[in-house]
C-alpha cells in the first residue's frame, strides 16, 4: 500500500479556525441606518472587520451572528420569577456553570417558545389552562399559542411556578445564531464583510416585541464593539462560473443584500455580463436602500438596467413582480439567452409572487403553455440558472 504524504497546505496551522462553534469577534466599523426621516423601517448597513480571522467567502453566502438578549427583558423575567440574577446556574450538554443573568443573556434561548418547553414546564405548575393545553387533542391550540409568544409569556400565564430557576432554565434550548446576507464582495473589500439587516419590531399578544439580533445591531451596537461572528457558505446561490453570463435580480427590502456583493465582484472583475436589477420597497424618499451607489454603478455602466417599484408612492400598490410583467419582453429575451435568474427576501409572499410573474412572462413571451413555461422554469433551476434566497 502506498503512502501518501500529507500536503503541507492541509497541515493544520497555529490559526484557530473559526466557525459556528468557534465565531470570531469582528470589530464594528461601520453601523448607519440606511433609511430616511419618515420611513417606517429601519435598516442598519453594518461593516465589519474581518482581519486577522483567516475567513474569507463567495458572493451569495451568508454571516452568522451570535447574539445576546435584550437586557429589558432579561430583567423582567428575573423580576417576574423573582431570580436572583446572580446564582449561578448550569447549561448546555457540556454543564457549564454561569451566574443566571448571564445565562439568559448569552446563552439560552428566550423569545421562542416550542411545544416541548411547554409540555416539560406543565410538571411545574397546577396551572389548569396549561394541562389543558398540553393534551394531545389540543395540539393545533398549543401551536397556536406558542406562535409569536416568548418565555415571559409563558411564566406569566401559567403561574404560579413551583421551579427553581435551574428548573426552568433546563428547559430552554441554546441560542441559535442568525444568519444574514453578505452585502459586499471580499475582492472589492478585503478584510471587510457588509450586512443589510432590517430591525424587526412588532405589537403581539400586548406586548411589544423586538428581534433578537436585528434589534441589538439596531440599538445596541456601536462603532468599535466587537460581534461573534462565523461564515455560513451557501451552495445554493452563487455567481454563474462564467462572468460573461447575464445576471437578473429581483431583492425588494434588504433582500438587496446578496446583489450588492454581486454587483461589486462583477464591478471589481470588469465582468462583460450584462446585470439588471429589480429593487423595490415602500417610499422611494426614504426607503431607496444605496440610491446612490446603485445609481452610480447605473452611471459606469456597471448596473445594466435598474428597475424600481415603490409601493406606497402610487395608488395602485407596485410591487417588483408587476415591473418584470411590465418589462415581459425583454425579461424573456435575456433569459432564453442563457441569463441567471436570482431571487432574494421574503418567502411567504414576495418570492411566490415573483415566481408566478415570471412563468406568465415565459408563457407569455415564448409563446408557450402553463405547462411548458412551468417545466422551462424547472429546467433553468436544474441548470441552477434559477436560485432563490428566500426566507
């Protein structure tokens, strides 16, 4: 049997590797709200640095972050249990030991409730409601209330609890970190990653909620902070190998997130592919996500063609599907001509919508059946000349 040397490249350097379980902290360069006065959203452009972390990526992959808990409501849970934020408690598989605070602020999972956390909480309360809910024949109302609902929720409903903190704790599952476009190409910023993240906030069941990473990033973190990050690679959206392809993207919101890192490698690389993106969100005025650097690349020639839908500036709501049907012609005639279609944002409805729109315009302009047009869009995606980054 032969032996084979190990390639000195593979060798395992000093370097840590950073990873999901291993993220690095990345100092924040940048963090501006990218909306103006009056808008109803808020969306922070961050940057941050990336030196001395090894990590590199593809245009179409994501960040991970790790993030904390809003200190407001770690301090209402503590006040509603009445915790002493100090003890010092035990999670995770590998029993690691943290004062309570700390716990429920770094470690544990706070603002999601699932069906097993409720069914393993039941054994500490007579809580009547709770016992009910739990039954097997209620399981369609158990889903429904853990929807949109978090842990306070649940111990203030419920009550009263005869659990330790410990007790409780135990049930809650490790925070997962949240995943996010990358908004910039490595080769344009070297040493840099860019995110577009939208500050999640609502009104549900009285209360106010706030996302967990988006909030923080929104309200929390400033210039200078550090933030635990990792790569995630994604294998299901990704440039075309060949910069001489057409690209056609349709990222309404801070789906634009994944097409600004398309957008700069190709204007880095000086690639001869034409690109035409579809942006759309509520007001023109305040919600144009990088007016400026999108029309410039229009200007060098860089963006192809722009395409925007403001739905809140008309009376007739327009979304970015109705641009694509408006522009059916040439849309169908890039695309039968070898043109990568991607899709970026909302899965719910923005990406079914967008899907439809564009089999009436295969249909339509290739003069083809439902049928047909439904199968030459299953083809594009076999040849992964259709990707979606829904979520």
């Amino acid at each position: 049997m032969a032996i084979t040397l190990e390639n000195p490249k593979n060798a395992k350097s000093d370097k840590p590797q950073f990873s999901r379980t291993n993220p690095f902290l990345a100092k924040v360069l940048k963090n501006i709200n990218l909306n103006g006065t009056g808008s109803s959203k808020e969306t922070r452009h961050i940057e941050l640095s990336l030196k001395g972390s090894g990590l590199s990526y593809v245009p179409g992959d994501a960040l991970g972050i790790v993030p904390e808990n809003d200190p407001e409501l770690v301090s209402s849970l503590l006040k509603e249990m009445g915790w002493d934020e100090e003890e010092i408690v035990t999670v995770g598989k590998q029993g690691e030991s943290l004062p309570l605070m700390e716990a429920l602020t770094t470690y544990l999972e706070i603002t999601l409730l699932t069906k097993k956390v409720l069914q393993q909480a039941a054994a500490f309360t007579e809580n009547e409601e709770l016992q009910r809910l739990i039954l097997i024949e209620n399981a369609d109302q158990l889903k429904e209330y853990c929807y949109g609902r978090d842990l306070l929720d649940m111990l203030r409903d419920f009550g009263p609890w005869k659990a330790s903190a410990q007790e409780i704790v135990s049930l809650l599952r490790k925070m997962t970190p949240r995943l996010y476009s990358i908004a910039s190409s490595i080769t344009a910023n070297p040493d840099e990653v860019h995110l577009t993240i939208g500050a999640v906030r609502y009104t549900a069941h009285g209360r106010e909620r706030k996302g967990v990473c988006s909030v923080q990033c929104a309200e929390r973190v400033q210039e200078g902070d550090l933030l635990p990050v990792f790569v995630q690679p994604n294998k299901h959206f990704y440039l075309p190998e060949s910069q001489e392809k057409d690209i056609i993207m349709v990222g309404p919101g801070t789906g634009i997130a994944p097409f600004r890192s398309f957008i700069q490698e190709w204007a880095v690389n000086k690639a001869p592919g034409r690109t035409w993106l579809f942006f759309g969100d509520q007001h023109a005025a305040t919600d144009f996500l990088y007016q400026d650097e999108l029309e410039n690349y229009q200007h060098d020639g860089v963006l192809t063609k722009l395409d925007t839908a403001f739905s809140r500036d008309s009376a007739q709501k327009v979304y970015v599907q109705h641009k694509m049907l408006e522009n059916s012609k040439e849309l169908f005639q890039w695309i039968n001509n070898g043109a990568y279609f991607y899709v970026c944002g909302d899965k719910e409805r923005m990406a079914k919508d967008v899907n439809e729109a564009l089999v009436t315009v295969i249909e339509k302009e290739g003069a083809m059946t439902r049928d047909e047009a439904e199968a030459y869009l299953k083809d594009m995606q076999k040849q992964g000349r259709y990707q979606r980054d829904v979520y």
